[in-house]
C-alpha cells in the first residue's frame, strides 16, 4: 500500500470539461435556504462535486458564484455543479420538482427526472434517521438552511419529509457543510445499490 500522489488521483478522476458535461449525476438537487456564511456555500458546493449532484439551487440572501470566498473553498466546483439562485424558496422548490436533467447530445427530447420527493435536514417531530433513507426517496430535493435558524416553516411546510443525523453527545446540530456531507454522502451510499 502507498499513497497515492495528486498525478495519480487526478488520473482515476473526470477531467472539469467531463464532469460539467455528465449525464450520469446523483438524482440530488441541493436547496441552500438562507445560509449566511460564504465560506459553508463554499464547501456545500466541494461537497456536490465530490458526489457528483445534479444541481444547486441557492435562495434568498445565500451568497452564491461569482464570489471569490466561494471559490476559494470549492476548489473550482463552482464550475462543474450546475447552479442557479431563487429569491424564495417557493421558486427554488417549484424549480427542483419540475427540473429536466439536459438531453443527451443530439437529442431534441428532455429526460424525464421522475417524481421528486422534497426533504428537509431538519429536526422535527417527525424526522427520520438520514441512516433510514431509502432508494425509494429518489430524485430527492435536498433543503438545508441557516446556521443559526434551519430551515424556514415555509420550506417545511413544502416537504414531503425530514431528515435528521442521531446526536450522541450534548449538542444537537452540526455546522451546516459537516452535516450536508454526512447526509449527501449517505445518499451515495444508497443509490450505489441501485
């Protein structure tokens, strides 16, 4: 065993063009609700790069690219995840259920996404375990929300359910990227067995 060097990485990786051209994405838009810090935007977007998501959807006061501190954290991925900004979450909720992946090369005809179910990362009476989530809960329209709020009673009022990573220890939540990562990266591990 060794490590391997960045040549050798880059080598078993899509090259930017490939991956802004890709047909094959996770069946995930991400919603990011309000989040206040460039930074977190930043790696929410490093993050749906690494997972190879359909799209981000930024809403209301969101930073969202062209900014220098986003791309600063994503490393470039501002580039290869296909993104768009929403003033409210209503629209970026209307967008994500009726989203059209792009045709095929030479194609006139639009893909169909399938029927959308709209979650929320958010503790609530009735959240389920990310851990419970199931191949039946794709495409997904993923909401995360703000730092110190979450995720607005408008955009749970849209949801079909809710998500929420166990806490063992005396805290209850997760910087927002952390905790995006952990459940998109649960998702992967779903939609792997597809």
């Amino acid at each position: 065993m060794h490590k391997l060097t960045s040549y050798e990485i880059q080598q078993q990786r899509q090259t930017e063009a490939e991956a802004i051209g890709s047909e094959k994405r996770l069946p995930i838009i991400a919603i990011l609700e309000d989040i206040r810090s460039l930074y977190n935007v930043g790696s929410i977007f490093r993050t749906s790069d690494g997972a190879h998501l359909e799209a981000i959807y930024t809403v209301g006061y969101t930073p969202h690219p062209p900014r220098k501190e986003i791309e600063k954290t994503a490393l470039g991925a501002d580039r290869t995840v296909p993104h768009q900004h929403f003033s409210t979450i209503e629209e970026a909720v209307a967008a994500a259920l009726n989203y059209h992946p792009p045709a095929p090369s030479g194609s006139a005809a639009l893909r169909r996404r399938g029927s959308t179910m709209l979650a929320a990362l958010e503790i609530t009476s009735n959240s389920r375990s990310i851990f419970e989530m199931r191949q039946a809960d794709f495409p997904l329209a993923l909401i995360v929300g703000n730092e110190i709020t979450g995720v607005s009673d408008t955009a749970l009022s849209l949801c079909d359910f809710t998500l929420e990573i166990p806490m063992l220890g005396v805290k209850h939540s997760l910087n927002v990227a952390v905790a995006y990562g952990i459940a998109v990266f649960e998702c992967v591990r779903v939609l792997q067995h597809v």
